[in-house]
C-alpha cells in the first residue's frame, strides 16, 4: 500500500478504514474490496507521482487527469466507469466522515460507454423449450426443473449448481442463496416447486446409493452438475427446439429481469431480489423492455398474480 499523508495521519490508514467500513458493515463482496483497492492504490499513485501529499488537495483537475492517463493507457471504457466509482464511494465516505469537506468527484462525470443488451426469450420460445423435454425419465425432469428454477427465480448458474436442499423451503417456495458474507433469498414458482418434489423423489429412487442432501442437480453418475454441463444441455435443447438465439443459462436470468421490471416491479426490489451490487446492471433491463418486444403476461412469482 502506498503512503500519503493527510495531516498527521497516514491515508494507508483512510482506505484501510474504508476497505474495512466496506467489508464488514455494508458487507460489499471479497471481489468488490479487491477492485476497490487496486483502484484506489492507482489515484494514490498517480498523486504521488505529481507530488500531491495531502488528501484535502486532491482536487477534480487532479481527477480528470488521472482519468486521461488512464485512457492513454489504453483502460476500457467500463474500467474507467468501475475506477471512477470506486473513487467516489471513497470520496463520498470521506466526506461523510468529515475527513475533508470537498467532494473532488462532486463535478466528475462517469464516462459513457456502449451497454451490451442481452437477449432474452420470448414466452412462446420458453413453452417451445418446455414442451421439448421428456418429463417421464429423471433426467428430464431435472431439466425442466431447472428451466423452472431459472426462469421462474432468477438464480445465477453457479448458484443453481451449488443449491443444496438444506436451502430450499419447498411449503415457502423460497432458498436462501449464500455468496460468502453474503445471503439472500430467492422465490420460485408453483410449478417450479412441482417439478422439485418429482425431480427429488425421482432422484433419491435411482441414485439411492449416491443420494446427498448437499447436492440437487446431479449429472448421469449421480456427481453434482457442472457449469459446463449445465450450459451444455440447455444449448442442445435450444437447438433441438428450433431457437436461433443461443439458450444458455443466462439468458432465462435476463428474461426474468425484463419480465419482472415490465410487470412492475420496483428497480431497486429487483437488484436486491437478482443480488446485484449495482443498480446500473439492473438498468440494463430497463432498455431490455424499451425494444419493441412484446412481452406478454407471465406468473413468475404465484402470489404476485
């Protein structure tokens, strides 16, 4: 970490008090406090190199130039936008704290840069995909199950794969998801909890010998389904269905945002509910729902309806 000082005291100390702030009291993800860190090491730098010592004199001229160094060093566009937050929340707690009474970033704009609008699936594609799986054997109900939990909750890949029954409230039709610190809960539909119940009892009848309660999805062997497994099966059904949009695990997250943001719910309810850190990834479905998509109704949560 580098040295500079504010007074008589060390600014190392500043962002370890900040980093910590972060971590343990508004419980910000490991990868979050390592982004943070790196980021604010690199504006330390760039002020010592230009002999500022003094955190009260870095000033928005002292941002902007940072920032141009940056983009001559080739930075993307997206890092410099996470580069430029992390100095703000650094900033913002700064003055909350009443370390300086200045806000350098107050005048400092985010750059903007080109968002990436992801596909989602349509409500007759999703019945295509539906009607596609054979719900008489294990496997297929496992796979129509984790269609269901997908579309119907929101969960990550990686979280789906990692779901243990200890975490779900089948009678709630609710799961706790666990990210490190992290904890938050998930809700699923009626038919998702339908499929869950055939796919458990189908489970512990043919991998009886192999049956943990720490694992749900399982593949042939009766091992945990992997990530590559998983985007592996969806891809095929998406083919075997006719769909020309790649279906993979992702894709029923973003429709479960778009349809969620277009039925009405409140932006900051669904960043909390999909577990993102910031709401400018959840804006992303409101341009979602700007498109000329017709999106029709849709149950996701029964007690919504």
């Amino acid at each position: 970490m580098i040295k500079c000082y504010y007074g008589g005291d060390i600014l190392e100390k500043l962002i370890k008090d900040f980093l910590f702030y972060s971590e343990f009291t508004i419980r910000k993800k490991d990868s979050s406090i390592k982004s943070l860190k790196k980021d604010l090491e690199q504006l330390l730098e760039y002020s010592l190199e230009n002999n500022i010592t003094d955190i009260k004199k870095i000033s928005s001229t002292d941002i902007r130039d940072f920032s141009i160094k940056l983009q001559k060093d080739n930075v993307t566009k997206r890092s410099l936008s996470r580069k430029l937050s992390s100095i703000r929340v650094f900033f913002k707690y700064l003055m909350e704290n009443k370390i300086i009474d200045k806000n350098p970033m107050a005048p400092i704009k985010t750059p903007n840069f080109n968002i990436e609008i992801p596909e989602i699936l349509s409500l007759d594609e999703i019945n295509i995909l539906r009607n596609s799986m054979d719900t008489s054997k294990c496997n297929g109900i496992r796979d129509r199950l984790i269609l269901e939990l997908l579309f119907s909750s929101g969960i990550t890949p990686i979280e789906l794969i990692n779901l243990s029954e200890r975490a779900i409230k089948i009678d709630e039709r609710e799961a706790i998801i666990s990210n490190g610190k992290e904890i938050r809960r998930i809700f699923f539909s009626e038919t998702t909890r339908k499929y869950l119940k055939l796919y458990l009892e189908a489970k512990k009848i043919k991998y009886k010998d192999k049956y943990n309660e720490d694992i749900i999805f399982v593949n042939g062997s009766g091992d945990r389904l992997s990530d590559r497994s998983l985007r592996r099966l969806l891809v095929r059904y998406g083919k075997r269905a006719g769909i020309k949009k790649e279906v993979n695990p992702f894709i029923f997250r973003h429709t479960f945002g778009a349809y969620m943001l277009s039925h009405g719910m409140n932006i900051y309810h669904l960043k909390k509910l999909m577990g993102h850190l910031n709401i400018e990834t959840t804006k992303i479905y409101q341009e979602l729902i700007k498109k000329p998509i017709i999106l029709k109704s849709l149950n996701i949560i029964d007690n919504n309806s």
